[in-house]
C-alpha cells in the first residue's frame, strides 16, 4: 500500500542525536491522518548509526532504513532517499533536530487545504545560529538571486514537504550534483511558506564544516547561473581595455621625454593581469568539470540495502538480492540437467555416489565415517 506521507531522512553519524529524533517523530507521526513511512538514509555512517536503525526498525514498522555503500555527500543521499520514497507526499528532514519535525502536520495540511506541490519550511529566528553563518547565508542568497532567475528564500533550508509530481520532476533530472535548495524553486511549482524558530542541534556535531559549505556555495553558482562564464569575459575586455590605455599612456609619456617608473609598476601590472587570467581559468576549469562529470554518467551514490526490499534474515540485515536477471541465471544453472559421462550412459550418478577416481565408492567411505572426511 502506498502511503500518504514519506519523511525523509539523511543520517550520517548520529549515533548520539538518532533517539532523540526517533523519541519525538514516532509519536508525531503516529497522530497523523493517513498511512506514513520513514526513509532513513544512512550515508555511510561510521559510528553506531546502522546498529541503532535496525534496532529501532523491530519495533517501529514504519521505519524503512536505506543504506548507500559509500558516503556520498548530504544532497546524494536526499536525492536516495526521493528516489526511493512511494509517498503522496514527501518531507525531507535533517536528524539533528535543528529544524523541528513538530511543524510537519501544519505542513501536510496547508498542502491538502490548499493544493500547492511545495510547502518551504522558513526559519524567523536564527538567532542560534553565528554572526558569520547568518551574514554569510544572507550575501550568498542574494547573489544567486542576482546572477540567476531562482528565487530560494534565503532562511529555507532543506526541510520542505513536497508532492508527488514534483519529486517525480526532480527523479527525472539528469544532474548530478544537485542542491536541491535552489532545483526545487527552479521548477516554479506552487509553494508555500510554514515560518519556525530554529532550534540548537540536540546532539552530536555538525556535518556541514566550513569547507563543504563553501563547495556547496560553488555547485550552487555553477549549477544554476552562467554568470560566472560573463564574469570571466567582462574580466578579459576590462583588461585588455586598460592594457591599450597604458600602452597609450607609455607612448604619450615616451614622446614628452618623461622616465616611465621602472619594475614596480611593470610587476604590478603582471601580477594584476595574472590574477585576472588564473580568475578566469578557475571558472572556466569549474563548467569543464561539470561537464565532464556529466559526460561520465557516474551515479552520485549506491544503494547497498533497502530493508523494504530484502527480507530481515536471523543473521541480521541483508545487502541488496541478486538481480533479476542474474537470479534467472542461477536458476537456470541449478535447472540445467547433468552432462552425460564421457564414454557412458546418459545419465549420471549423484555426487555423493560418483566413484573415487581411485575406484572406490565414496559413497560407502561416507557411510562408514558418518560423513565425509579426507582420505587417509
């Protein structure tokens, strides 16, 4: 059965925050109208995480746990868990607890009453997070306004609960390196806004470090504007257009009889123009590298276990069945008759029967010991 809502989930260590998280969805969600599931996507956790999943997925039936087989990064494993998902309607939700999964029914039901396919969540207090990530956030997201024709709000996050229809749209796009904060706007479906505080992280550390933030920032830029492209060629005519008035400027100053200044300024004009040209090569290095991401057709990630797909067995969790076409082999292996014996009838003996190729009858030798045993 379908159900009406999927909440998805990335985790990647968190070990110290996931019963917290599960202490206050499980009894959330158990409240709602309709039929739900909950799609943890474990990205490669390294600490108790996995464990802690499949402890909790015993007692809590609704409780899907999807495991990659490799970390692949927090948007790779929001885009798992949209694939994977079967709900009408779908909520993507962090694990720390940072934004509150309290404001999940307020945002299935604006969904319902008014029809729209993408309900942003929008944080009106941010006053637990720095001076710098708030500023930061704030310069970035005007930039990509100004650059782009996106229109992310600049306190949405990745929580947001979206239809069917649109997770279907974003399933079907053939980026690679999504961020999913500014695709989702780009497709202009009717949305809304549900506004909340934002809370501290109920435990554990922060998996967003400075650095992944700033390569989050250059996908972002990259992905959805070709502003940077017209950045580097305005560079290349500013500089050629001030290196033709200096060259005037020299002949004019040579012609007065006037000593030109010597290195300094011949240093400072190379190394003005060098900054220039590396500038524009960094930009134009980052589109070939889309591009040549894309021309790979590498998956972002892999899925290693679905427990809604492999069956719990008494030893635990499962990786991934066979496919279907490599299970068809097996069987057809298994079914395929025995070759006749060179030299003799058609039919063969068992294996437990087949004689020794010293004459004996191992079957009897097995008879005799109880079981098989090596020869002596």
């Amino acid at each position: 059965m379908v159900p009406e809502l999927s909440v998805v989930i990335p985790m990647y260590n968190e070990q110290e925050v996931l019963p917290l998280l599960v202490e206050r969805l499980r009894p959330l969600l158990d409240g709602i109208e309709g039929t739900y599931e909950v799609v943890a996507v474990d990205d490669g956790s390294q600490d108790l995480t996995p464990a802690l999943l499949q402890r909790f997925r015993r007692d809590w039936p609704s409780l899907r746990v999807v495991r990659l087989r490799a970390n692949a990064g927090h948007q790779a494993a929001i885009s798992a868990g949209l694939v994977s998902a079967r709900g009408n309607y779908v909520v993507t939700l962090d694990a720390d607890l940072q934004d509150p999964p309290e404001i999940i029914p307020q945002m299935l039901e604006l969904a319902r009453r008014d029809g729209v396919d993408v309900v942003y969540g929008v944080r009106n207090d941010r006053s637990t997070d720095t001076w710098f990530k708030r500023v930061s956030a704030r310069a970035f997201y005007a930039l990509i306004g100004a650059v782009s024709k996106t229109s992310a709000h600049a306190d949405a996050g990745d929580f947001r609960l979206m239809s069917r229809a649109t997770v279907d749209a974003i399933n079907g796009l053939p980026d690679h390196n999504r961020v999913l904060r500014f695709i989702v706007p780009a497709l202009g479906f009717p949305s809304d806004t549900v506004e909340y505080k934002r809370e501290q992280r109920a435990a554990g550390t922060s998996k967003y470090p400075l650095l992944r933030m700033v390569k989050l920032s250059v996908d972002s830029l990259t992905g959805f504007s070709a502003a940077p492209l017209r950045v580097a060629t305005f560079a290349g005519i500013g500089g050629a257009v001030i290196a033709v008035l200096f060259v005037i400027y020299t002949l004019v100053v040579r012609a007065q009889g006037h000593t030109v200044p010597g290195w300094t300024s011949t240093v400072a004009i190379v190394a003005g123009f060098s900054a220039i040209q590396l500038l524009c090569v960094g930009i134009l290095g980052e589109y070939i590298g889309r591009m040549y991401a894309h021309l790979q057709g590498r998956p972002a990630y892999f899925i290693a276990y679905d427990s809604l797909a492999v069956p719990e067995r008494p030893g635990g969790p499962t990786d991934t069945p066979l496919p279907a076409s490599s299970s068809q082999r097996v069987a057809a292996r298994d079914a395929r008759p025995a070759m006749p014996a060179r030299g003799g009838p058609s039919w063969a003996p068992p294996a437990g029967e087949r004689p020794r190729p010293d004459g004996s009858d191992r079957s009897a030798a097995v008879s005799r010991r109880g079981g098989p045993g090596r020869a002596g």
